[in-house]
C-alpha cells in the first residue's frame, strides 16, 4: 500500500476521459482519502488496517492520502483526484454542491455506527480557570474561541451554531480563531490560549482516554443536537460491480471480528451503515444558519 501524509498537487486540473463519465471507471489503484481533523501522521498510522483490508477485499493497491486540510481536500474530489474520502458532514455538502453539474459526482454509502446510531455531537469546552459553566454564561465576555477547520462541520460549524442558539454570537461575545485540527482545539484551551473551544465529542473523549489532554485543566459547557456521522463518499463513474464492492467491504465490517477490531479502532465505531444525500439536510441548515445565506 502507498502512504501519502500531505498532498498539495491534488488539486490540479486533469483530464477526465470519455469513458469515466459512463460509469467504467476501475482504476488498478484507489486514492482514499482521510480527513485532516486530527496529526496527519496519526490518522496514516491509524489507519493502515483500512489500507490492507480494503487491498484484500477489493483486489487493489490502496493509497491513503490526508490532505493538508479541508479545502485541498474538497478541490481533490472536484478534479477527480480522489475515488474514495471521508469527509466531514460539512465538507461533504460542499464538495456536493460544487460538484454540481460536472464531469465527476460523488455519493455518500456509509457512516459511523456506535451505539446502534449514525449521529454523533460536537462538544464545546473552556479552560478550567475561566468563570465559565455553561455556554450562555460566555455573552458579553469578548472571549477567544477556539475552532478547527473553517470547513469543519463538529470543530466550526456545530458549535458555533450552538452558540448562536444560546445567543452567544461571533464579534460581539467572542473573537473566533481558526487552530486546523480538532486536538489543537482542545491543547488550546488547555493551555489556555483560548478560554472556549469547539470540537467533535468523539475526538475530545479519545484525547482524554489517552491522556492527551489533562481533564483537570478542561470543561464542559455543552453539547451540540446530535448531527450525522461523517460520510464515505465515493466517484459516481465508479463501475457498478467495484461499487458494490466497496459498500460490501464497508458493511461486512463488524466489531467482534478480526478485521473489524483492527479497521474500526482509529474510528471508535461498532461498524459502518448505509447513510444516503439526504440524511444531510440538517447539515445544510446549519450552514445557511451560520454562513447567513
């Protein structure tokens, strides 16, 4: 299998052939994508159990890509320099809409099961000396906030829709700064550069599990309302048959399994679940509510 930490030429221009855009597309080799939320070298790491199964299951050599962040991400699927991704809720609505009407398409299959649910939640976070103890407590304050990606949907998007639901409101309560990843979201606050962050509940529970974050220096103002898993997206030109072979390789997944106990890990998920378009419309509600539009 071929690892790729970082890639910037992904989003070059290139030729899609005549033939991709009747659905023949079956490359020897399956570019997957891994979203940046956390230390590139981490999610590689964590991930090369993905990169061997999907190699035995589907009889191709596997390239695992983690693009330098959200938006070289987006733009790699637009130019069909990707076949398979994992993008958040966010980007994926993005990356949809700006697929419209192209040569290439894409299509969500399948989504994170914990817990017999493909929802999950951002958590919102302060440091532990700010007199702060629940989310409304930071009007009028003129705090530093603590976001990820400005394209991501539990480290962005969730949380400051949150916030506004509180009535807490970018510029008059707080001055938001954009970190990247959703660790360096949390080591922020902890640290003390910002005194409120947001980021994905699944991500800040793994860094308190592993003792990435000291609990005693963070905590919790609040949740999110639970919002869709983020979504593995593949190329519509995608043979029918290779199609069906990677949503099977996907759905056969199952903790308890050998394959399963080692894909599954890195994701803190029981297996993956049929999701479809639009099972994200709550996501594109909440991007009209916070982008204003």
């Amino acid at each position: 299998m071929s690892l790729t930490l970082s890639i910037t030429s992904l989003v070059a221009a290139t030729t899609i052939s005549v033939s991709a855009l009747v659905g023949d597309y079956n490359p020897d080799k399956l570019r997957v994508a891994l979203l940046p939320d956390e230390n590139a070298a981490t999610i590689i790491q964590d991930n090369k159990p993905l990169a061997s199964y999907l190699e035995k299951k589907l009889g191709k050599k596997i390239e695992l890509i983690v693009t330098t962040d959200y938006s070289s991400m987006i733009e790699a699927m637009r130019f069909a320099r990707l076949d398979l991704a994992y993008f958040g809720p966010v980007s994926y609505t993005i990356a949809k809409d700006m697929m419209k009407g192209g040569k290439v398409d894409i299509e969500p299959f399948a989504a994170r099961l914990k817990g017999g649910s493909t929802k999950y939640q951002s958590v919102i976070i302060a440091s532990s000396e700010a007199e702060l103890s629940k989310i409304e407590d930071m009007k009028g304050k003129s705090l530093q906030v603590a976001f990820g990606d400005q394209a991501s949907t539990s480290s962005h998007f969730a949380p400051k829709y949150t916030m506004m639901q509180a009535g807490v409101q970018p510029g008059d309560d707080y001055k938001e700064n954009f970190t990247g990843a959703h660790d360096a979201v949390a080591h922020n606050v902890e640290r003390g550069n910002a005194a409120v962050g947001g980021l994905s509940r699944p991500i800040f529970e793994r860094l308190i599990e592993r003792g990435t974050i000291d609990q005693s220096k963070v905590k919790v103002l609040g949740y999110s309302e639970p919002i869709p898993q983020y979504p593995w997206v593949m190329r519509t030109d995608l043979t029918a048959s290779m199609k069906k072979a990677i949503r099977d390789a996907f759905y056969r997944l199952k903790k308890g399994t050998a394959d399963g106990e080692a894909v599954l890990k890195p994701f803190k998920a029981d297996g993956f679940q049929r999701i479809d378009d639009a099972d994200y419309d709550i996501i594109r509600r909440i991007r009209k509510n916070v982008q204003g539009r």
